[in-house]
C-alpha cells in the first residue's frame, strides 16, 4: 500500500508546514440556497505551479483529503461533490487528482432556519517532487438565500457523467478470493470515452484499500480487474451496490455507481 508510505515520508518533512503555506491556499466560497433547502459552498484550492492535491479516490501515490465539520453551526449534513480530476503518472505510479486550482462544490444540509456558519478542518496531500501533507481550517458565513458564486457553477458543471448519460447498457461485478483479500473484475458495457482510459473502483467501504485496475476494451465492453483488502486483514464484506466505478477518459468521464454480480 505505497499511498501510506508517501505519507510517513512526508510527515518526517520538518519544514513541511513551513512549505505548505507557498504552494497552497484555501478558502470557502459561499453560495446560493437551493429548491429543496439545501445550500451551496465551495472549498477552494490554488495549488503553485507545479503542484497538485488528490481526489476522492487518490490512488497508490495520494495522500486522500479528510473533512470534518463539527466546528460549524446550524449545520446537520455536509456532501462533497468531485468535478472531473486529472490522471498522473510518475516513476510508473498513478494517482489521481488536480491542479492550479480546483473548487469543490459542498451541499450543506441546514439544522434549521438562519445562516449556516461553516467551519472545515481539512487534511490534504499536496505533492510535486515530494509529497507534503497539509491540515488547515477555513470558515464562512452561508446565509439564507445568498447568491450564486459563479466558481461553484463552473465546478457543478464540471461534473462526471453518469452512467445513464454517457449510454451505459450493463455493469457487473465478478469476484474471486487472493491470499490477502478478494479480486474483483468489473465489467461494463460502455461506449469508448476516448483513449487511454483509466479506471477507478472504490468499494464503498474507507477500510477496504483497492489496488489500480488492470483494464482491457474489445469494442463496447471495458473490463477492469483489482485487488481489494481490508486495512485490518480481515475479510472484506462486499456490498455490490456499494462500488463506483470511476472511468476517466480522454473525451469524458464517467461513474457508474454499483454493479450487479458477475
């Protein structure tokens, strides 16, 4: 599991929280409230030329972004949305994520009527030549109504596709038992999004690692394989519905999200 090896690395960095202040910069963008009550922000993220920070699902070199909400008020629920990230590849590792400047959008679900005061402890990678592991806290005022911020339409409209829009016929989930967990080869009836393509599988379940997907196309069908292991050794319960399959394509991208057996 090289992802937790970069991160020791740089967590022995001494001047790592020193460097982090010239190569990221972090801030909340309030939004607009939507139809349904919920309202939206956005965390922002200006990378220095050069650098780059990781997605969801950052692969074996990324360090993976964890939020935690509990310093705000009037808040019940927060939803991280992902635009499209980028795939990199140095010294044969892949990993995925973005750079310049990324915002997420966030879909606050409010406790009740009033402004909702947003306060973020994040814990991101940040990596060029050396991976530095960053932890800031960031807060805004998201009141009642408010106005659309056009950096959070831009990313809301920089979204994956689904599987449905992109003309997904069927996807199915094979599984089979590896000595240290279980191997699973996903298999989706796809329209080319344009090569080379990269895929991505999450298990549904953060305690669950999944290896890079060694993937092969005959025309319409993409077959991906992986290895998933439980962080702790132990067996892995796996919840078919549970899994995205992410596919990153030179044209589009998209998530397909659950997989019936295979």
């Amino acid at each position: 599991m090289i992802r937790f090896l970069f991160l020791l690395c740089a967590l022995a960095t001494p001047a790592a929280a020193q460097l982090a202040d010239d190569i990221v910069r972090a801030d909340l963008i309030p939004g607009q409230t939507r139809a349904d009550g919920t309202r939206l922000a956005g965390l922002s993220l200006a990378l220095a030329p050069g650098w780059k920070t990781y997605w969801r699902s950052p692969g074996d070199a990324g360090i993976p972004p964890l939020f935690d909400w509990t310093g705000s008020g009037n808040l019940s629920a927060v939803q991280v949305l992902w635009p499209v990230p980028a795939v990199f590849s140095q010294n044969g590792i892949r990993s995925i994520g973005y750079h310049d400047r990324v915002v997420l959008p966030l879909v606050l679900h409010p406790s009740g009527p009033g402004d909702v005061t947003l306060t973020a402890r994040v814990e991101i990678g940040v990596c060029q030549d050396v991976c530095v592991p960053v932890s800031f806290e960031v807060s805004a005022v998201v009141p009642a109504g408010g106005d659309p911020a056009p950096a959070i339409v831009t990313a809301l409209a920089d979204r994956p596709m689904t599987g449905a829009e992109a003309g997904l016929t069927a996807a199915t989930c094979a599984i089979a038992a590896t000595d240290r967990g279980i191997a699973v080869t996903a298999r989706v009836d796809l329209p080319d999004t344009g090569g080379p393509e990269a895929v991505a599988i999450e298990a549904g379940d953060p305690r669950v690692w999944v290896s890079e997907p060694q993937t092969a196309r005959t025309g319409g069908i993409l077959t991906a394989t992986a290895e998933m292991v439980h962080v702790d050794g132990g067996p892995i319960a796996l919840d078919r519905s549970a899994i995205t399959i992410t596919v990153l394509g030179r044209d589009r991208t998209v998530e397909i999200a659950g997989c019936a057996a295979g």
